[in-house]
C-alpha cells in the first residue's frame, strides 16, 4: 500500500506549505479528484468571510462585550452549540449594546461556519432561529453570492471528500487551526444546477425533519411539566430563603448553594405529586465490566463527548480493541437504558440507548438507569428535565467535586405518571426520534449524492 508521495521541487517553488502532512498521498488524489471537475475556489463564490476579531483589537472587545451565562439580549453561539444542535439550554449571551458593537459578525441563519481552531476545519449549517444571534469566538462566518447554493456547498463541505480538503489545509497540532487564506483556496466542485438542486432539496427536506423532532421533544416536555405543574418553573427567582437548624445538621451541609429556594421549589412540586425515591423505582446499574479480559475484542465505545444532549440521543463512537480500554470504560449498554452524565458541568448529557446501540461499551462518566415502572423515553424525559437536573445540581452545589458522588443518588425523587400519561409522552419521544432518525439519513443521502458524481467522473 503506498502511503507516500513523490513532490517535484517545480511543485513546491511558492508553495505556502512544505510538510509531508500537506503532501499526503490521500490529500493529493482527492485534490486531483475534485480538480478533474469545473470547480472554483470557495473564496471566490464568497460575500463575507468573517470572525469574532473582525470587530476590533482585544482591548477593544474586552471592554465593549461580555459574555454572559445569565439570558439576554442575544445568543452567541458557539461550536458546542451547533454539535448539540440546542440552542436553548447551557448557552451563553451578549447584551444588546455588545451585539451592536459586533456589528460585522450579526449572524442571521443560513451561514455557513467553520471552526477556526480546536476541532479546526468543522464544518455546520447555521439554521434561521428567529432571534439575534451573535458568532462566538473561534469561528468563521461565509456567506456565498446570490445565486450560489449554499446548501449544495455545505453538503460538499462535509462529504468524505470535502472533509478531506479541509484537513489538508489544517495545520498545528494542539491545538490544530485552519486560517481564512486556506478556507478561500478550497476546491468546490461545480455540478449542474438540476444536480445542485437535488441536493439543496434533501439538505431542505432533513433541515424540515430535524426541526420536527425538536417540536416533538418539546411537545413530549411540555406533557410532563404540565401533568407536575411546572411550566414556567425556570422562571421562579427568589433571592432568599429560611432553612431550619434541623435540616443543617440531617444533610450535614451549611452552604447556601445547597439550600438555594429553587431547589426546595421543586422537591416540593414533586412531592405533591405521586412519587417514590430513584432507587425504589429505577435500578442504578453497577459500571463491573471489564473489556481488557477479551482484549481482542472490538467494541464501540461511549463517552460524553458522543451524546447529542439536544435529542437525547448517542452520536458516534470510538472503535477500540479490549486490550486499549481505557480504566474507565466499565459499562455494557443495554436497549432501552438511559444514561445521565455524572460529570458535575455536564449532566445535561442525556441519552436512551436505543436497539443500535445494545452492547456498546461505556465510560463511568455516566449513571445507567433502568425501571420496570417508568418507560424509558419517559425516563429520559425526566432525566433531561430540570425535575432531574436540580435535583443533581443540588447536590454538587458548594463542593468541589468534579462528579455527582454514587451516594447522591439515595436523595433524589422522581414522579410517578399514569399509564395513560407516560404513553403520550413516550409517543411524542419515540417521533421525535424517529424524525432525528429520518434527518439524519436525508443528509447522509445528499452527501452520498456528491461522492457519487465525484467517483463516477461526473455528468451533473
């Protein structure tokens, strides 16, 4: 197998790059691939490339913008944000005077960004969220001339072959970065506008599926909070609270984070509802496996970073032999489970394994629930609501732990729906999945479509 490359020295007179990493031999035959088409360079289809820094020097943005955890005027996005697809929970804010001043970097969707640096040469689809939003650090921002299809370049963009130009102009190590020159000399390959429009639909067709399922997700939450009488609890605020000596010495706690009201709002909610203790209701799974006894064996490994905390659902995963386990990869999945982070700034990270997904090995970085009473889209419901995120929150509240300890799970309560409740909330989880499922495939579907013509010589 040949896996390097012969470079003429006529090739490299006024190259910007000399490294064996640019001349690989992979990146050099998809480059030629995609040159054997009409094609231009992404720079030239551009109208705006911009970043964060477009808007001033760093004294300049240090004293004119802050950013903020608390909601406000607009939402800056960040990378983590477009990943998870959740534009709602855990993001951060700008004032309206900070989103005035980052004038050039107003996003309004349907841009095309691209990491700058960190998971460098990433590429998403900014979708049109009705709200100001503002472009987070670490990015670039391209919109294309009017005429040019953007659809049909972000699905190039992410094609196996678009992904691999990119990681030809990545440079670095750690941290990796991508610089605007490079993202301007990509190759885009020109095809028929009846080609470029058979994409652009499916690209549309999964953007329609995806927006589905969160309507659906919301829907399934909205039942739950309505049948506890918790809408709106997010916007409960009080600044104070009395707490009596005797609940001090019983938890044997006396910071005020872990008496914040908001917390015994909604242990009070849930109380007077039907309700039993987690562990009358839900088995914690012991995390006991051990890969490294079947060290030859192949396993698809979970860690945080693979779960879509948005959908509630695992994304990915990483192929490891039993022998390369890592100490903490000690769970076996089952159908069905859901897994709740214990990792205190995390434990949003939510997940209902599905029949995929049986079997795949997972790190301790999670609880693994299961219940013969709850069904487990209405346990992920739970899980990811603030019904169960308080309750965790609470208990890391004024500590130093960098986990929800195993012990914290004995204080924690959780509602008890009729039958008839759990299956309508369930209905809308199972559609909601079903519709990521169904977007997801669409987008697969356009990007298939590209490497096709790519790999056949093209007749678009």
């Amino acid at each position: 197998m040949k896996n390097f490359s012969i470079i003429k020295k006529s090739q490299l007179e006024g190259a910007m790059r000399i490294d064996a990493e640019y001349y690989q031999p992979e990146f050099l035959q998809v480059k030629k691939l995609v040159e054997r088409f009409n094609h231009v360079n992404f720079g030239d289809i551009m109208d705006v490339l911009t970043d964060y820094h477009a808007n001033g020097s760093y004294e300049t943005l240090n004293e004119n913008v802050r950013i903020l955890d608390e909601q406000n005027f607009a939402l800056m996005i960040r990378t983590t944000d477009l990943e998870n697809d959740n534009f709602d929970g855990n993001v951060r804010y700008v004032s309206e005077k900070a989103y005035e001043f980052l004038k050039k970097t107003k996003v309004f969707g349907g841009e095309i960004i691209i990491n700058k640096i960190g998971s460098a040469g990433s590429v998403y689809l900014m979708p049109k969220l009705n709200r100001e939003v503002s472009l987070g650090m670490n990015q670039f921002m391209i919109r294309l001339k009017n005429g040019i299809n953007t659809n049909y370049v972000y699905a190039f963009l992410i094609s196996k072959y678009g992904k691999k130009l990119i990681a030809q102009l990545v440079t670095g190590a750690v941290p990796q970065s991508i610089d605007k020159d490079s993202v301007r000399s990509i190759k885009i390959p020109i095809f028929s506008n009846n080609f470029q429009e058979g994409v652009d639909k499916l690209i549309l067709e999964s953007n329609i599926f995806k927006n589905n399922s969160f309507d659906y997700y919301k829907q399934a939450e909205l039942l739950l909070l309505k049948e506890l009488e918790l809408e709106g609890f997010d916007n409960i605020e009080k600044l104070s609270s009395i707490v009596n000596l005797s609940d001090v010495e019983f938890v044997h706690r006396i910071d005020a984070e872990y008496f914040q009201p908001k917390y015994a709002i909604i242990e009070e909610k849930i109380k007077k509802y039907n309700h039993k203790n987690l562990e009358d209701v839900i088995q914690n799974v012991p995390a006991k496996f051990d890969p490294r006894k079947d060290s030859n064996a192949n396993f698809k490994y979970v860690e945080l970073s693979n779960i879509n905390s948005s959908a509630g659902t695992i994304e990915g995963f990483s192929n490891i032999l039993g022998a390369d386990a890592p100490g903490r990869a000690k769970r076996i999945l089952k159908k069905e489970d859901v897994i709740v982070s214990s990792v205190e700034g995390s434990i949003e990270k939510v997940a209902l394994v599905d029949g995929r997904q049986d079997g795949y090995l997972a790190s301790t970085g999670f609880f693994q629930f299961r219940s013969k009473e709850i069904l487990p889209e209405v346990l992920l419901a739970i899980a990811k609501s603030i019904i169960f995120k308080m309750q965790l929150e609470k208990q890391c509240a004024g500590t130093i732990l960098t986990a929800v300890p195993k012990e914290a799970i004995k204080n924690i309560i959780v509602p008890i729906l009729p039958k008839e409740a759990q299956q309508k909330i369930a209905e809308l989880v199972r559609q909601s999945h079903e519709a990521r499922k169904k977007s997801k495939e669409l987008l697969e579907e356009a990007k298939r479509k590209i490497e096709e013509m790519i790999e056949k010589g093209g007749d678009g």
